[in-house]
C-alpha cells in the first residue's frame, strides 16, 4: 500500500514531518519501507499485513495516524446532497442470484456526465499512489478505492444490454475479455456481473471492456457491492489476475461503507464530469456484524506485563474508532467499528492498545524459569556425541537438499513406490523427497572435484524419507552418510596415501566404538556398490558400505574412486549407552606372540581372527593383524597374514607355559579348520 | 728442579691443547700426544729410576697425579664433544613443513543452531523436536491459519497428497508438544522447513528455523522481551538494542516482528541494514488463545509467548554470508572456514 503524505493531511492535520509519521506508523504496526520525494509530497511504501484491510486506504491509515499522534480525524462528505440529486432521474434493476457469494449489491446511476480529464488534484492524488490517470469517471472511482478502500466500479450504462445487472456464477464455457484487453474463459464457480445476455465484469476483480467507460460515454452506471473474500480470492488465483480492487476484497471490505463509499465517488464524479446522480437500487441485505467486547484492563496488563491506566486505554480505543458503551471497575465494554472486522476477543482489543501504547514501553524482564531435569532427548545427546568424533576423525560436515529429482531418487531406491513425491514441486529437479543421502553426497563431492578440490572426507546427517507400511504412511529417519575421495594424506614424508575402502571402515569402526556399540560386516551386494558390504550391530542391520562403482559415478561426472557409508541412525542412538562405566585397569603383565599364517589368498581375514579368539577365549587380550604379503616369496594365489596375539588375564600372570600352551593350541586349531601352515 | 717444572708445562700444554679440541677425533690425537706409549709423560714415568730417590718421590707423586688429571679431564671433555657432535649431526630443520592430523569442520548451520540452542538451554529451554512431514491440522488449523484465508498467502506450502505437506515452519512442533505435555512449557524447536521459493541469493525452499515456546500462567510479553533481549546480547554481542515491532501473525497476538541494531553499521545504516540501521531477525508474540483453544488449554488460565527465527538468515549476518546458496553447494573451500 502506497500512502501520499499530502493526501493524508486532507484528513488529519498530523503536525509532524514525514519522517516521524513514518516511525509512528512503523511502531504502531503498519511497517514503512521505504519514502520516496516525489517533489513537494512524500510517498511512502507500506507493508499491510492481512488481517488490516481497513489499512489499505488512505483514510485507515489517517485514523491510525491520528491515533498514534493523538489528533482528530476528518472525514470527507459521505452523503448525496439533495440538491445534486434527481430522485426521480432513471435507476437500474440489479437482481443477485447467489446470495452467499454476493450478499449486497448497490447500483446508482449518473446520467448526462461529460467524460474528459480529470482536475489536477485527482490526478496528483491517484498518480503519486502509482495509478494511471484514465478519464475523470475512472479516476474517480479510483480516487475513492484509495481513499476509502471500498472498491468501485463504473459501467456505461448505455452498453449493459437490457439496462439491467445480474449478480450469477458464470456458465460453462463463458468468456469475457476483460479491460486489459485480454479475452479470459469462466469456470462455473466464479461470479460475474451480467447483463441480460453476457458478463460484463468478473465480480470484484475487473471490469469487462464492452461496457468500459469511454469519451463518448453519457449515463454510468455506479456498482459498489461486497462480494465474499474467498470466492474473490479463488477466482483471482485461478485466472492469474490480481488487481488493487480483488485484493481488498479478499481481505473484507467494510461492510458498513458500502454505500457511504458509493456516495462519495458519486460526489466526486459530479463534481468532476457534472450530471445528475439519479436513481439508487440495491439487492441483498448485508448487516454489518454488531461486536461488544468485554475488556478486562486489568488482565491486559497482566498480559503485557505492564500497568496501564484506564483513561490512556479509552482515550487509545476511541482514536481507532471504538465505542464504550459501560463500565464497571477496570472492566469496560468496547463496540468495534464495522471496518474493524478482525476485532472480536478481548485479546485483539490488548494487542491494539499494546501497539498504540507502544511495544517499547514495555519493559523486559525474566520473571521465571520451568524447572526441566532433562532438557536434551537421549536421541540429541547422542548426535552431539557423533559431532564430536566425525570431525576429529578429519570429516567435514556438509548439508544437502531433502530434495532432489526423480531420477536421482531412483538410482539408490530399489522400489519406485516407496519414494515420497511432491505434488506442486517448483522444478524436477526437486521433486522428491530423498531416499538416500547418497544423492546429495555424491553431487557435493562432484562439485568440489569439479572445482579442483580432489581430497574430501565428507559426512552428513540427514533424514531419509520413505513411504512403508500398509497405510503407506511416510517415515523419516535419521541417516548417517559418510564419503572418503583422492587422497588421505598428501605430505612429504609419506608421499600421497589414497583414500581406501580399509580407511572408510576404519571410520565406521572408529565410530562404533567411540558409541561402545559392536559393529560387523558381511558380504551383501548392492547394485551400485563395488564391495558393498552390509553393517551390522548387535545382530541388527545398520547401514552399508563400499565403493561406488563407475557407472553411477558417472552420473556425477566423478572419475576417481568415491567410498560411501550410510548408517541408519535410529537403532545407533536407541542402543547406545552414553554413561562412561569404569573396569580396572589390568593389574597384571600380558604378552604378545606372533603368528605368521600361510593360507590361500581368499581366505578371508575375518575367519582367521574367529578361529585365533574362539580357540583362546579368555586367555586372549586381542589379536591385531600385523602385516599382509602377497608376492613372489609366498607364490602366487597365496598370502602370508602376521599376527600379533597378545595373552593375558585379569586375575593373574600367565605362566610361560601356559602361554606356549594356548599359543600351540591356537596354531593347531589355525591349521586343523582353515588348513594353513606357518612361516 | 727441571723435571717438576716441566710437569708444570706440560699440564699448561695440555690444557691448552684439550681446549682447543672440536671433534671426539681431536681428543683422541691430544690423548696419544700425551698419555700414549709415546707420550712425554709416560716417558717421564718410566724414566722414574734414573732419579734421585728424592726427586724421585716428589716427581713420581706429581707426574701420577697429572696423569690422572689428564685422563679424566680427557674422558670427561671427549663425552662433551661426543654429544655435541651427535646432536650437530641430528640437527632437524624445523622449518619443514609438519605432517599435521586432520581436523574436520563442522557445517555453519549446525554450529548457529547449536550455538541458538545452547543459549535458550541456559535460560531454561528444552529441546523438542517433530516431524517434517505433517498434517494441516499441524502446520495451519491449530495455529489459527484457516484454509483459503489470505493469511494462507505467506505461508505457500509443499504438498505430498491430500493429507500430508512439507511443513512451512516447525510451529507444528508448538501444537505436539502442547498435545503432549501440560503446562508449564518452555521448550525450543529447531529443525528444516520447506516453502516453495524459487532458489536465489536470498532465497531457499529449504531452510532451517528454531522456534520457541513458553506456557503458564501469568506469562508476560515482558518476559517475552526479556528472553529476546537475553538471547540476543549473547548472540549478537552485549551492545545490541531490540526493537519490537507490532505485526501480525495468526498464532499470536500482540504479534511482533523484532529488529535488532545492525551488526555490520552498529546502526549507522549500511547496504545490509538497507540504511535504516535496524535488521528483522524474528517474529514472535503472545500465544493466541485461539491456539490454546486447539490444543484444549484453559485458555483464561494460562498465557504463553512464542518466537521463531530463520538460522540461515542469522548465520548469514553473524559470518558476512551474501549468498543463501553456499550454505548447500558445499564448496569445501566455504565449509573449511568455518573450523
């Protein structure tokens, strides 16, 4: 809303400069953005929020001028004098057919006027607020939307076959071509205003351009009607067409000014364009809404925080327009103004007399604290705990979009009917809603590589989104994904060390561990995986492993390895104990043997470990693969492992033959089920 | 007496030779010189007999008593030398560059979330969280958001189908937790939010907000004010002024959106603060009964306040960010500045 500083003086002589009834105004509520000189007047910008459509005219916010400054309000002439008038001049039948969409409707007709332009006042006035002048009956009724934010329009009424008005929904199919020229086709639920035969204005958004006002036009026909909001509304939406008159009348205009706004504009046009304002009619009833509000001053400052006196209260409600009709103690009865439809409870009475009385006045304090024992949920805790390794472990968090395209969704999501999909996506790209964060993982690490960044160690938490169930309700749950590429290290003691597979199971572990949660891995395939290992925990799936193979790191424009994880956070955080228990330090000395095993090369490690500790149970401390060889030494299609098994107990030293004795046993047990010798 | 005097020189002799000793190798020529086979003293020592038995006791005492002065001091300096030259040798040079251990950065949004979340625990908040796929019930009827209402229009949504949408702002987490819980409440909800806005330098149809939520009796925009005024002298620095302005949102009233001091100009007025000097950081109010009424509060009983701030808009200022997308291209020359 554009509000003229001169144009606002004609109603309240508000004393102060321009820059401080911009203040006053931002303060109480009806936000300045900004101030524009337009020579010798000051036009500001304003923001209305939706529930003031009493603020989208001139005179509203005069009143709220006059409020904030404490100064009388003046209002224009809102009656037809009987000496303008010809009661018995011409008038025009209006009939509504659908009541709830249009509950009143009024019609005056002006015969004998002489269209030209308008005075230079009118024309000032309109144009500083951004409008076109058009001819002095245009300009007019636009002068009037402004000022009173009652929304007008002139037929000619020459042109309206039959000389009548018809408030009805559109028929199927029908058209209108509207006065901007373009030709736009009805649905049935809209409400147009007709003539005998064809619309001629799509109810209070535009007027149709056959029965414009032109330069050769005599006698108007003067509409001034309320029409219900969300039918203005929807229909605006469904053409694509909003205009200054469907915006006001979307948010509700005053039900009590509808035929005070009417007989303004008529002054005007008579004054304007001469004439005579002839014949009224009418249709419907409409009665504004008579609301009383019992306002508790006392509960008001409880409210606030702040006591108020009861006199500053009355003075602040009569300025906006209100009424006390009684009293009793701190308990006043308020009747609200018909263009103040938004007040109906007591508590929009208190943020009136808050803003008025202003918001600064009110003192900030802490009164209390709700005394919580737990004010972070396990789940939370644990995520912290998770931020606290990842980046020691030297993993930089990155952060991607839920969203992303069908496609993508599709290349880590096994089955197509579980993806969630938007109904209204703003592009394809962003359709859905992420299965996998491998998506997004994989677009971040292409668009460093890109870029000349080669060595990245990402993570990222997020939600994956799925639908499952019977009800194919949507779940969300919280994922872990990890991304290690090019290289680990890069410095001139141990040259370049290339990120690998063993170095992102490293991490995996790393972070179990920190968690005390166990941690496994067995063979799963996955499609896009190279070495796609399952991850296990406590007997429980918890995410995947492995190298992304070429194919799909294609579709990133990735040409180097890129080793990913996903672990499913859910079961992490519910089996994770995040108390520190203590156990004694060992009291007393272990010992350490090496075993050098001989074995076929795809023997796997993990049987060789299983076989070292169920063969020693308790006797061993821990078995750490110490070296792998494969080479021309131990000939082709075998591999050489090296041990260090560390013996120990708690209780006491082990002899040296008992060592011996579980290292022989361990050798044997080797030997005897995974058929290897020794080096 | 020649011989004693000559003692006498040759302890000088020696003295001074042994000084000038650089290297273990050194040491050991002085060695040889003196106390070898060949060595004037041995000579002296061996010579012993030729003497009078008188000078013989005197010269005999003072030349063993040399000789064992020279030895030590000899074994003593030659274990100097030795380590000085092994540390010489081992000298590193410590202007090469060190094999430094990685250390991993931490996301600029999750760092302002937390640092938004650990200042409201400090002043008593909890930490609540809730879904992002959500019902209208949720996300706009319990919050007094009625459907084709234009207050609808700052709210533009996601839709999944037609019971579930993306939510707009995580209030829906307001009505779960008055759902759930009684009150007294005083609780934060942090998380990602989704509006369809076109992708710009400003804008973003993901983002992330924290929201907060304080219900009991007698709950007062003034304590409303005094958590905002709190929060923001330990987010933005002690010196800054708030200023709340009235507005309107469905789910309080009075309504306010509250402005800070601009922390670029200090409120001089600068391109960031668009010149007036004051930057919109959140909305915030008194919870509307009508709210309360949808939960079944006993909306003359209580009072609560409410508030709610975009994280991205906040990191933004704090960092000196212009572009809202950097935040998800995940450039790690961005993300590294933030270790």
């Amino acid at each position: 809303m554009k509000l003229s500083y001169q144009w606002l003086k004609e109603y309240v002589n508000i004393g102060v400069k321009p820059e401080e009834l911009a203040r006053g105004l931002t303060m109480s509520g009806s936000e300045v953005e900004t101030i524009e000189d337009t020579g010798g007047d000051k036009v500001m910008n304003l923001e209305i929020t939706s529930n003031r459509p009493d603020c989208l005219s001139i005179i509203g916010l005069a009143r709220e001028a006059s409020t904030v400054f404490d100064k009388d309000l003046t209002l224009p002439m809102m009656a037809v004098p009987e000496e303008r008038a010809d009661k018995n001049g011409p008038r025009a039948e209006c009939v509504i057919k659908n009541k709830k969409l249009c509950p009143y409707y009024a019609a005056r007709v002006i015969t004998g006027v002489q269209v030209k332009g308008s005075s230079e006042k009118i024309k000032k006035y309109i144009t500083s607020l951004g409008l076109r002048p058009v001819n002095n009956i245009v300009d007019a009724t636009n002068f009037c939307l402004m000022e009173t934010g009652q929304p007008l329009h002139a037929f000619d009424l020459d042109k309206i076959k039959g000389g009548k008005i018809i408030v009805r929904e559109a028929a199927k199919g029908e058209k209108i071509v509207t006065i901007d020229g373009v030709r736009r086709e009805l649905k049935p639920d809209m409400l147009v205003i007709a003539d005998e035969s064809d619309p001629i204005a799509i109810a209070g958004v535009m007027g149709g351009r056959d029965t414009e006002v032109t330069e050769s036009t005599r006698n108007i026909l003067l509409e001034s009607a309320y029409f219900d909001p969300v039918s203005v509304r929807q229909t605006a939406r469904s053409l694509g067409l909003s205009s200054d008159s469907s915006y006001r009348f979307e948010r509700g205009v005053d039900k009590g000014m509808i035929v005070s706004s009417q007989n303004r504009a008529a002054n005007l046009i008579f004054e304007e364009a001469g004439g005579k304002i002839c014949g009224f009619s009418e249709a419907g009833v409409l009665k504004p809404e008579e609301t009383r509000i019992v306002l508790d001053i006392e509960r008001a400052s409880r409210v606030l925080g702040e006591s108020l006196q009861k006199k500053g209260v009355m003075r602040i409600l009569e300025r906006l327009g209100m009424t006390i009709s009684a009293e009793k103690g701190l308990a006043i009865t308020v009747h609200v103004p018909s263009f103040r439809e938004d007040l109906k409870k007591e508590v929009d009475l208190i943020e009136e007399i808050a803003r008025i009385y202003g918001y600064d006045r009110i003192p900030a304090k802490i009164t209390k604290i709700i005394p919580q024992v737990t004010r972070k949920e396990h789940s939370r805790k644990v995520i912290e705990k998770i931020y606290r390794i990842l980046p020691a472990l030297g993993l930089d968090e990155i952060m991607t979009y839920s969203l992303i395209s069908r496609q993508a969704a599709g290349r880590f999501s096994g089955i197509n009917d579980d993806i969630v999909e938007l109904k209204n996506p703003l592009s394809e790209e962003h359709q859905v809603l992420t299965p996998q964060l491998i998506d997004g993982m994989l677009r971040a690490v292409g668009w460093n590589i890109n870029r000349g960044s080669r060595d990245l160690r990402f993570f990222e938490m997020g939600k994956i989104y799925s639908r499952a169930g019977w009800k194919r309700s949507v779940t969300e749950t919280p994922v872990l994904c990890i991304a290690l590429t090019g290289a680990l290290r890069r410095d001139w003691q141990e040259g370049e060390r290339p990120a690998g597979f063993y170095d992102l199971k490293g991490i995996v572990e790393a972070l179990f561990e920190t968690l005390k949660l166990p941690v496994e891995f067995a063979v799963s395939p996955i499609a896009w995986l190279d070495n796609a290992a399952e991850i296990r925990s406590a007997k429980a799936n918890a995410g995947f492993l492995g190298t992304v193979d070429t194919a799909t790191l294609g579709a990133y424009d990735i040409s180097q390895s890129v080793h990913v994880c996903q672990i499913k956070l859910d079961g992490v955080i519910e089996k994770t104990d995040l108390r520190n228990h203590y156990h004694a330090i060992p009291k007393f000395p272990s010992s350490t043997r090496d075993i050098s095993i001989l074995c076929d090369r795809f023997l796997a490690a993990g049987r060789i470990k299983e076989v070292i500790c169920s063969t020693g149970e308790d006797l061993i401390v821990d078995a750490r693969l110490k070296d792998v060889y494969e080479g021309e030494q131990v000939g082709s299609g075998k591999k050489s492992l090296t041990y260090s098994v560390t013996y120990g107990l708690d209780t006491r030293t082990l002899t040296d033959q008992e060592i011996e004795g579980v290292h022989s046993r361990v050798k044997d047990a080797l030997s005897g089920k995974l058929n290897v010798t020794f080096r | 007496m020649d011989v004693l005097k000559r003692l006498d020189e040759i302890k000088k002799e020696f003295e001074a030779e042994l000084g000038g000793c650089a290297s273990p190798r050194e040491v050991e020529e002085v060695r040889v010189k003196y106390l070898g086979r060949k060595g004037e003293l041995t000579g002296i020592l061996r010579s012993i007999s030729d003497l009078s038995a008188r000078e013989r006791g005197e010269v005999g005492k003072k030349a063993n008593i040399l000789k064992n002065e020279m030895a030590e001091n000899i074994r003593s300096f030659g274990l100097e030398k030795t380590a000085e030259s092994r540390k010489k040798a081992e000298k590193l040079d410590i202007t090469m560059p060190g094999a430094s251990p990685a250390v991993g950065a931490v996301h600029p949004i999750t760092q302002t979330m937390a640092r938004i979340n650990e200042i409201f625990v400090s002043l008593g908040f909890s930490i609540a969280e809730g879904p992002e796929v959500e019902t209208e019930f949720y996300n706009f009827e319990a919050l007094n958001i009625p459907a084709d209402h234009p207050s609808r229009d700052a709210f533009d949504t996601f839709y999944i189908d037609n019971e579930y949408l993306l939510r707009s702002h995580t209030s829906n987490v307001q009505i779960h937790v008055m759902q759930k819980q009684k009150p007294p409440i005083q609780a934060i909800m942090p998380g990602r939010v989704y509006r369809p806005d076109a992708v710009d330098a400003s804008h973003s149809f993901m983002f992330h907000q924290v929201e907060g939520l304080m219900v009991d009796e007698d709950v007062t925009f003034a304590d409303l004010k005094g958590a905002l005024l709190l929060f923001c002298k330990s987010m933005f620095g002690k010196d800054i002024k708030l200023r709340f302005r009235p507005h309107f949102f469905p789910f309080t009233e009075p309504s306010a959106e509250v402005d800070i001091t601009c922390i670029i100009c200090g409120g001089q007025g600068c391109r960031v603060c668009k010149g007036n000097g004051w930057l919109e950081i959140m909305g915030a109010g008194m919870v509307n009964p009508r709210v309360f009424e949808a939960v079944k509060y006993d909306a003359r009983k209580y009072t609560g306040y409410a508030f709610g701030m975009g994280v991205e808009r906040i990191a933004m200022l704090v960092h000196g960010i212009e572009d809202i997308r950097l935040f998800y291209e995940n450039d790690i020359r961005f993300l590294r500045q933030f270790i």
